[in-house]
C-alpha cells in the first residue's frame, strides 16, 4: 500500500463504523450496520448525485474508480438492490485488506479489478456500459496527467449508457487549480457540466472537495435546485454561465 501502514478501526461515536486509515489519516468511513448513511460530506453529496441517476430503487450499473473502503459501493446497493458493480483499485493489498475486515453485505454484485484507472477503463468487455461512473483519485492539487485530461473523459463517456453520469471527486487548495482544469476538460468531452459542493469552496475560502458531474445532453436544470436542497449545507451547484469562471 505504497509503502504505507493501514488499520482500520471502530469510529466511538458511530454504532456499526470503521474508519480506514493510511499512514495515519484517515480515508475512508464505512458504516456497515446503516451502509445507506455515508460519513464524508462529500461522499454523501455523489450519493445524492447516484439517487437523481435512475427512479428510486432501480438497480443500476457502477464503474468506481478508486475504491477506497468501497463506501459508495455499499451504498449504491443498499439503496439500489440488484445492481452490477465494478471497482477498479491500483493497490491489490489494500482492496484485499479492506474485502477482509469489511465484507461486503450478502448479494453484492461486484467485480473487483486491480490497476490504473484509465487502463482498466479501457481493459473492461467491449460494449459494457454503466449508468454512472466515479472517479475518486484526485486529493490535492496534483493529479495523474494520463487521467485529468479531456481524453480520459472521452473514454469514460463512450462507457456510459444513453443517460449516464460521469462523476468526478477534486479535491482541490483555495485557488482550486485543479477544479478548473477539470471543468475545462470535462467540457470537452461531455454534453452539460456541473460542479457540487460547499458553498464557501466556490469563494476560495479553504480547501475541500467539489464534484463534478457531466451529463450526456444539457444539464438538467431542475437538478440544480434538488442537489443545493439535499445539502449538505451550505451547498451550492453551479453550472452553464454560472460555472464559466471555474473553468479553465
């Protein structure tokens, strides 16, 4: 695991939660007695994006890449029973570790592959679709150039159905370099873009995580109101000419 120690251990103040930590931080909450109640705000606001994916409890299909303690895994199939996932994670000791302290609930479908994201995107079965895709490898400023280009996002979009998402975690420093970059690169290969996050990360207050979510056709509007009232709050969404000074 990159050389790191990981542990994982019950979080006191949650009833059925384990924290994963690397290296001595932490980077993942799971609650197994309530998977559908996620921790992490913004792991709770791509929860929230998944439920606009399809009708209420419809199973669908997953691509995370980036797997973590597979927490937006275990939710999706709480909340959507039935459905096929796929997670995708470069460190084959981690995801082994994580499977054995923190099986997943009985009836999961998932396929668990290990290796780079955009290797493994383009390894999957020809003609597999998914009904979202998650990107969740971006923490800070720096991200992996193969990946946080247009092109990658090119991909990604040729693996999503008719309405599919692509959702992507940046975790980002107050000038929010990073969260540009992707915006003008997601505006590339996708039909609408939207960024998803706490209200004050958009005035550069501190550092933090803002999602984006691409769309195949224009971003659809009334979602704007439905994701900003789903919080957590203060939440903000921004897309069109409202997200035009974030991009590039």
């Amino acid at each position: 695991m990159t050389g790191q120690h990981a542990t994982i251990e019950p979080d006191a103040f949650t009833d059925g939660g384990f924290v994963l930590s690397i290296g001595g931080a932490e980077q993942s909450h799971v609650n197994l007695d309530r998977p559908q109640e996620i921790f992490y705000e913004y792991l709770r606001r791509i929860g929230h994006v998944v439920d606009l994916a399809a009708p209420q409890g419809q199973p669908l299909r997953a691509l995370h890449l980036g797997a973590g303690a597979l927490t937006l895994a275990r939710y999706v199939q709480a909340t959507r029973p039935g459905s096929v996932q796929y997670a995708v994670e470069l460190e084959r000791e981690l995801l082994d570790f994580v499977l054995r302290h923190l099986p997943m609930p009985e009836g999961t479908d998932l396929t668990t592959i290990i290796g780079d994201a955009r290797g493994a995107l383009g390894a999957l079965p020809h003609g597999l679709t998914f009904d979202v895709v998650i990107l969740d490898i971006f923490s800070g400023p720096e991200a992996p150039a193969h990946i946080a280009t247009s092109g990658f996002y090119r991909e990604a979009r040729e693996r999503l159905s008719r309405d599919g998402l692509l959702l992507v975690n940046v975790g980002d420093e107050p000038a929010l370099t990073l969260v540009r970059s992707q915006v003008a690169a997601m505006r590339e290969a996708m039909g609408g873009v939207a960024a998803f996050g706490e209200a004050g990360m958009f005035e550069r207050r501190y550092p933090g995580n803002i999602i984006l979510v691409g769309t195949q056709g224009p971003w659809p509007e009334p979602w704007t109101a439905e994701l900003t009232a789903r919080g957590p709050h203060p939440a903000r969404v921004l897309a069109g000419v409202d997200l035009d000074p974030f991009s590039g």
